[in-house]
C-alpha cells in the first residue's frame, strides 16, 4: 500500500513538473521573469521579461505556426541576426545562451504552445499602449515640427530600433548611408530645437508677465519658421531613407511605422 501511494505521488509529482507552465518556470525563469514586469526589477533583470519578448515575437509575424518555429528554432540555435528584440536590448542583454542539450523538443514544443497562448498578456499589452502614447505626447509637446503625423514616421529611428534583424537584412552600404542621413537629420534638428525653446520662453515671458502681445509677434513668426525649416528636415530624411532600403525591408517596417 504504501509502494502504490509512494509511486502515485511520484507520478503526481512528474506530471506536475511537467507542466506547461513549470517548465517554462524551470527551463526560463531562471532569466527571463514570467510575471508583469514593473520598474524595480529593471536593474536586476538578466534578460527581456518574457511579456516583452512575446511582445515582439508577435509585432514581427502573426502565423501560430511560424511564432512556434521561431521559438523552437531560437531556443536552440540563437543568433543576432535572429532576433525580434529591438538593437538596444541585444546590445544591453546579448543573445540568450542555446538550450541544446538542456531541453527536449517535446518539452520546447509544450513551452512554445504555452507561450503563444498566454504572452503578452492583456496587461502587458495595454500597458505598451499607454507608454506609447505618453511617449507620443511627450514628442508632440517638444516636437520642433509643423506636422506630426503617423503617416510622417521618424524613418531613423525605427530603423536604429531594428538595425541588427536579420530579416531587415541591411547592407554595410545601407547601414554607412542610413547613418549619415541620421547624422544631418540630428544635426540640423538638434540646432532648431534650440533656437526654437529660447524663442518659446521669451514668448511665454510676454504673457505671463502681459506685455502687449504684438511684442511676441516677431518670436512667433520665427518660431513658425524655424519649425517650417525642421520639418523640411524631417521630410527630407523620410524620403532619403526609404531610397535607401528596398520593398523587402519597407514592408518588414511597416509593423513599427506607428511606433
């Protein structure tokens, strides 16, 4: 009696650790965190949570069947040019050790059908959503441009965001060229912005201290300017970037363009 109960809690046990959600606790927690991830843990986190990295997986394909390739493969086999994640988070983590040899396919099959199904969260997903759009406020309220608007994206941005994908597959030509569009773009907008917030100020100085606003008459036309000459800027930029890339990569953008 007590070898049968003995054996019915081994058995227990072993279906318990091999479910879906402990073994993705077992193989991937030890790096990746499973829950809701919150600012305090940024600093000690070893990799993406897992929120984010599902988070991009879906951002760059929406075929189930390619998701859970992607994963299988990756899992084994990491590479740079493989990832979803956007540069920057490469470049702080690195790529994720390979699990070969530390897991099975069965057990990576059941892992990937788990993480489909359950990340990102509802949560997760909204609270993207709302950095977003703080993000795009933020951006509005400095903006040094006459138009903001998604259909006008910040082509350069988007792409350092996504430099090293290999599906992007940017030449060392596009790249060295990419880079120098970047760099004038930068320049010529960092020096606006500039003149632009002395201006702003000494305008908000008239109000607040109701001077006669035809004092703030000049300063806004300047301002109204120098945001035309930005905007220029940053269409010039836009249009230089997309003859850089080709159809292939203009299409792969498309998911981030309202990023």
């Amino acid at each position: 009696m007590k070898k049968t109960l003995l054996l019915l809690s081994f058995s227990s046990s072993m279906m318990f650790a091999s479910s879906p959600a402990e073994l993705l606790k077992t193989k991937c927690a030890s790096c990746h965190i499973l829950t809701l991830p919150n600012p305090t843990m940024i600093p000690t986190m070893k990799a993406p949570a897992m929120e984010a990295v599902m988070f991009h997986i879906n951002l760059s394909m929406d075929d189930k069947d390619k998701i859970k390739a992607f994963i299988m493969d990756y899992a084994i086999d990491p590479k740079v040019s493989k990832s979803v994640c956007e540069s920057d988070k490469v470049q702080k983590f690195g790529v994720m050790p390979s699990l070969k040899g530390k897991i099975t396919q069965k057990e990576l099959s059941v892992i990937a059908d788990h993480l489909i199904e359950n990340f990102p969260t509802p949560e997760f997903v909204s609270l993207i959503k709302e950095m977003q759009t703080n993000g795009k406020m933020n951006a509005l309220i400095n903006s040094p441009f006459l138009l903001n608007s998604r259909a006008l994206p910040h082509m350069t941005k988007i792409l350092v965001e996504n430099w090293d994908k290999g599906t992007l597959a940017l030449s060392a030509e596009q790249k060295e060229k990419l880079l120098l569009v970047r760099k004038e773009t930068m320049t010529a907008v960092k020096n606006i912005k500039k003149q632009v917030k002395v201006l702003e100020a000494e305008i908000i100085e008239i109000v607040v201290d109701a001077e006669d606003l035809k004092n703030a008459d000049s300063k806004i036309d300047a301002v109204a300017k120098l945001k035309a000459e930005a905007t220029k800027v940053h269409l010039k930029c836009l249009t230089n970037t997309v003859e850089i890339l080709n159809e292939e990569q203009m299409e792969l953008l498309f998911p981030f363009w309202d990023s």
